[in-house]
C-alpha cells in the first residue's frame, strides 16, 4: 500500500492497468463475450506492452508476474464491467476510444520511465514508451478479430512517441520527473484526442500513387 501512493511510477501503471482493462471488457462487450472473455481481453491492454517490453529489455521478472496485483485489478474490473457495461448501450465504443487514448497515454510515460532505468540510447526508451503503451491494445484488438489502433491509419502510435519524446525533452532542460511527467500524459493524450474528435490521420499508401 506504501509503494502504491508513493512511487509515482507504481501508481500510473496501476491506472494505466484500471484504464486499460476498461477498454479490454469495452472491447468484449461489443463481441458479447461471456465473463471469462471479458477477464482475458481486459488483460491484453493491461499487461501486453509491458510484457514485451520487459522480455525485449531482458528483465529479471515480467511486471505483472512478479506483483499480482495487476491481475487482481484485472479480474475486478473486468468483473465489474460484466454486470455494469449494460448500462453505457450505445456509448461502449466512444468510451472504448477515450479509455484507450488515456490508457495510452499513462502507459507511454511509465514505460519511458522504466525504460530509463536500463543502459539503453534515448531513441531506445521512446520506443520502449510506444511498446508499452501501444502493443497491449494490438493483442486486445487482434483477440476481438478487430483491426489494431497501430495498425490503422489513425494516428496512434505517433501520439505515444510524441509523448515519451516530450517527457526526455522536459528533463533534459531540467524540469522535474514530475511535471515532465505531467507534460508527457497530457501530450499523448492530447495528440491522441484531437485524432480521435477531428478524425486526424496519418497519409495511407495508394497503390498505382503517391500517398495522400
């Protein structure tokens, strides 16, 4: 309980996780998936970026392995969401949409910040920052027989590097972990909710053409 109010880090990953499995049992509400689907697909975005990242950066234990906490939060939410959802009929996909961006964007600036704590080159813990906050949801999507957010022209993945980018920029000029902190999740978020109301995305490839 210390460590959940103290360490700021442990604090956004477990928002992030409440955040994230919301859209996962979001996701399943739309596909009517029974409980146990709604558990399994909560936990995709909850723990999936994380997991790659913590098996690219060859850590001693996988995050959620070593504290069972996120999968306790998990199944609570996932659960909750279950006997509730029904109440949000026609706005499960407006809420899926902003629960990932803000899910995405607390996920981007702790896996930054975890990535910095390993000897790796800057350009390195931003795309630690993007794995974690954006691969998660691609399992989530890819298990609902959806296409993925970071697949899509939708700008997704941008939002996250713009965010982790902010986040080393900010410290760099010496602004404090926490409103670097602060300025990365509003970053993403922002970049990911102006996409997300003004329908912004990046140009596709047209065959035969010149991407438009």
């Amino acid at each position: 309980m210390y460590e959940f109010f103290h360490d700021p880090i442990y604090f956004l990953t477990m928002m992030g996780t409440v955040v994230f499995a919301l859209s996962g049992a979001m996701a399943a509400a739309r596909k009517e998936l029974d409980i146990f689907g709604f558990i399994i697909v909560g936990l995709a975005p909850a723990v999936g970026g994380g997991t790659v990242r913590d098996l690219l950066l060859n850590a001693e234990k996988v995050f959620w392995i070593e504290d069972l906490n996120f999968l306790y939060v998990v199944i609570v939410v996932a659960v909750i969401a279950f006997f509730q959802v029904h109440r949000l009929e026609g706005k499960r996909y407006t809420l899926l949409m902003w629960a990932d961006a803000f899910g995405l964007a607390l996920f981007t600036i702790m896996g930054t910040q975890i990535a910095m704590t390993y000897d790796i080159h800057p350009v390195m813990v931003v795309v630690m920052g993007m794995i974690t906050g954006t691969f998660g949801g691609m399992v989530r999507d890819i298990i609902c027989n959806e296409v993925p957010f970071l697949l899509q022209k939708e700008i997704y993945a941008l939002a996250a590097i713009v965010g982790s980018c902010a986040y080393l920029f900010f410290l760099h000029l010496g602004l404090d972990e926490q409103g670097a902190m602060v300025i990365s999740v509003a970053a993403t978020f922002i970049v990911r909710g102006l996409a997300i109301v003004f329908g912004w995305s990046l140009p596709p490839y047209k065959a035969g053409g010149s991407p438009t």
